[in-house]
C-alpha cells in the first residue's frame, strides 16, 4: 500500500466515522419549564413532592417550597419536561412525624399514587402559566368538583383538581 492509499483510506474512515457520528445522535428533546401550586383544601401545601409520570419516558419531580410552588426538574434543576400528557402524584408527610408512614400523610393516600390520584396535565409547547393542583382531604367519592372545565369537550369528573387553562392557554387538565 502506497502513502497515498494509505492516506485516502485514513480519509475514508474518518468521514465515514463522523458521518455515523452525526447520523446516530439524536435531536435533543424539547423540554418546556413547568412551575405551579398544589393547595390543599384551598391552602398551599407547604411541603412535599410533585411527581409527573408520562405514558413513556421519564418522571419529573419538583419539591414543594413553604408557598405551596413547585419547579418540575428531570435531569438538572428546573429544566422542564417535554410536551405531553402527565398522571400526577403528590407526596407530604406531616414533618413533625417521626417515620414517614401512610398515618402521617399530610394527603389523602389516593393522591399518592399516578393511578388513582385522578390528577392529569397535558403540557404544550410555550407552556408559561403555573399549574395549579387542587387537592382536597375529603375522600368521599362522590364529592363535587370545585373548578370545572378541562380541555375542550371534556368535564371533570374526579374530585382531584388542577387548575384548567382552557383551550387556548399552554396546558390543560382532565380529572381521571
């Protein structure tokens, strides 16, 4: 093999590397900020966690601040998930109790858990108005919703509540 052929076939691996490279990466995915208030019984939650659960991919969690707000985060503080829709949990124990067990949250154990919290958000590109959950520590079934609304066509029927924007706002919510 001649310097020559040696060189063009160094070429040839090089371009062809780079273009395996560049072909394999992945556009990164768009993340929108998403920042709100969960109240409980019209009162901000003043500690916990949010958890936001898509049908596919990963969680995103915010700690809940002494007002009630919350900053979803996925990899880095504060970074957002993608466009979508999210089942929502919230967690809060009483910080005053010793352990963190089922008689010491500070919410109804069904809005614990994605299943039946009843909470979903959808969250569109441009999201920019918080969120706002409402949470509500009577468990019974049948209780009326205080909000109504949803995205358009839909009517709550859970007595977990997030604030609806409507239609045109960034972000919608139906009860489960």
């Amino acid at each position: 093999m001649s310097c020559r052929d040696f060189r063009a076939a160094w070429l040839l691996v090089a371009c062809v590397g780079a273009g395996l490279l560049a072909g394999g990466c992945e556009r990164p995915t768009m993340l929108v900020p998403v920042t709100g208030r969960v109240l409980l019984d019209g009162k901000p939650l003043p500690s916990g966690v949010v958890q936001f659960q898509p049908a596919v991919g990963q969680s995103a969690s915010g700690e809940l601040a002494g007002d009630g707000s919350f900053t979803l985060s996925r990899n880095s503080p504060g970074d957002g998930v993608p466009p979508g829709t999210y089942r929502v949990a919230v967690i809060s124990y009483d910080p005053a109790a010793e352990t963190q067990a089922v008689e010491n949250l500070r919410v109804p154990v069904k809005y614990t858990r994605f299943g039946s919290s009843g909470i979903e958000f959808t969250v569109f590109p441009g999201t920019v108005d918080p969120l706002v959950i409402e949470l509500v520590s009577d468990e019974t079934p049948n209780a009326a919703p205080t909000t109504g609304g949803g995205s358009a066509g839909e009517s709550e029927s859970s007595d977990a509540r997030g604030e609806p924007n409507g239609p045109t706002e960034a972000a919608t919510k139906r009860g489960a």
